[in-house]
C-alpha cells in the first residue's frame, strides 16, 4: 500500500532527525571539550573562577544532589501512584489530583527555585545547601515519577492481580510481589528521567544550593555549585569557554553514566525476578 509506505517513510525520517540533531550536539559538545579534560581537570577544585583548576566539588555536588532529590522524590512518587492506580477509582477525586500533578509539571523551574529560596533558604533557614536544592528539585521531578509509575502498573495485566487474589494473597502483597516487579521497568524509567532533569537543572539550584564551587561539600548542610551551574557561570561570565565545553562534556559522560548503571540495575533485578542469571 502507498499510504503505508508513506507513513513508514515519514516515521523513519522522523527517528533520523530526531537522532541527527541529538548526534549533532553531542558532537560538537565533545569535540570542542574532550581535548581540555585531562585527569587534573577530574580531581582538582577550580581555581582563579574557574580559568583553572578543575571540577571535582561540582561533580561530587552533582552526586548529592541527585541523591537527595531521589531519596525524597521515588518513594513518594511511587506511592502515589500506586494509591491513584490500586486504592481509587476514577472520579472527581482522582481527576482532581492527576490535574494538579501535570500542573506541577508545567511549572518553570525559576518558579521553584523561587519558592525553594523563599522557603528552604530564608523561612527555614538551611541557607544555601545541597538539602535546600535538592528537596527543591524533588519536587520538580515528583510529577514524572508519579505519572510513570502510574502507566507502568496500569500495563500489568488484571489477570495477575485477580490470579494472586484468588490464590488469597492481600491487595497489599499483590502489589508488592506481583505487580511492582512487573512494573518495575517503567518505573525505573522514570527514575532515569528525573535523574537526567536534576543533574541538568540550573535556575531552581542556583537560587538553593548555591553557587559555592570552590570546596568538596563535607555534609548536606552545605552549599554546591553543580555542573550545570557551573557551566552556566563559566559561558554566562564569560570566564572561560575552553572549561565550559569541558564541563559540557562530564556532564554528558556523567548522564551516560547515571543511566547505564541504572539500567543495569533494572536487568539485573528483572533478570533476578525471572530466574535469569545476568
């Protein structure tokens, strides 16, 4: 048929330009920074604002911060959207929950980092600190959690649930031995996707934990100067370009990284549930 090969043409072009442009980024990121890194630009605290020295208190930054936001984000997330998929039906209420969960997605992210600065930074008085941002950007990336676990477990079909209830298994140890596992690659996945949004997030850090690169953050309690901000002073500043692709560059690495440990995980504990040695 014409209109199949069509629109098979059309989807195929689709996938070629959406790969084009990601390859075209990447490219010209890693070409202009690779030759800049070097093993001293990996461990060592940048100096002179950032002309020399290194990056390593942003990168460990980096890693607090995406464990905080995580520790706070994916279990409420996951909660939630076990409670809007198995303890409710669809109503007002649930309607009403689901409008406001993709409203908080809709949010600019300067919007949070003005209510984390408000909030975390002044009324509470944590200061600028790796808690105050990533208790901020938890809240940026609860929607996606929320939103991914509850399409994962919609996918898991009824035939499971109604299996393990007639077998006189509780509605809690269905969920928990039978459906969570099956849907644990979609929720996975969005874990992965809100890991990407915090190592990637500028405004809402920069106004809550701060913009303090120049020391190795010994505790939560202290500020941080992530990657991404750090690439933002060092291009917005214009303190040097040479870094800045150079710091494109980790943060890219340390994105590839994030997700494939991730999903190694995730097919390890899959592979694990199916009895499957990895």
């Amino acid at each position: 048929m014409i209109e199949e090969k069509i629109a098979r043409g059309l989807l195929w072009f689709s996938v070629f330009i959406t790969l084009g442009i990601l390859f075209i980024i990447l490219f010209h990121i890693i070409s202009q920074g690779i030759f800049h890194i070097s093993w001293e630009f990996l461990t060592e605290t940048p100096k002179h604002m950032g002309k020399e020295g290194g990056v390593l208190p942003s990168i460990i930054g980096t890693v607090y911060l995406v464990l905080v936001s995580l520790a706070v984000a994916t279990p409420i997330g996951v909660m939630a959207g076990i409670y809007l998929t198995e303890y409710t039906r669809n109503g007002k209420l649930v309607s009403i929950i689901r409008f406001f969960t993709e409203t908080l997605a809709g949010i600019p992210s300067i919007v949070f980092g003005l209510f984390g600065f408000l909030f975390f930074v002044i009324f509470l008085g944590w200061g600028w600190s790796i808690m105050s941002g990533g208790l901020t950007v938890a809240f940026m990336i609860l929607p996606t959690i929320v939103r991914t676990t509850e399409e994962a477990i919609k996918s898991v079909p009824m035939s499971y649930r109604e299996g393990s209830l007639a077998l006189g298994a509780t509605r809690w140890q269905t969920i928990y031995k039978i459906v969570l596992p099956s849907a644990l690659p979609g929720i996975v996945t969005g874990v992965i996707l809100g890991m990407g949004r915090v190592v990637g997030e500028t405004a809402a850090v920069y106004l809550t934990a701060g913009t303090s690169g120049f020391m190795i953050p010994s505790s939560v309690w202290e500020p941080t100067r992530t990657l991404s901000v750090h690439l933002f002073v060092l291009a917005s500043e214009g303190i040097s370009f040479e870094k800045a692709y150079a710091t494109a560059t980790v943060l890219v690495v340390l994105i590839f990284v994030i997700n494939f440990l991730a999903n190694k995980l995730m097919s390890v504990m899959v592979s694990k549930r199916q009895g499957v040695e990895v």
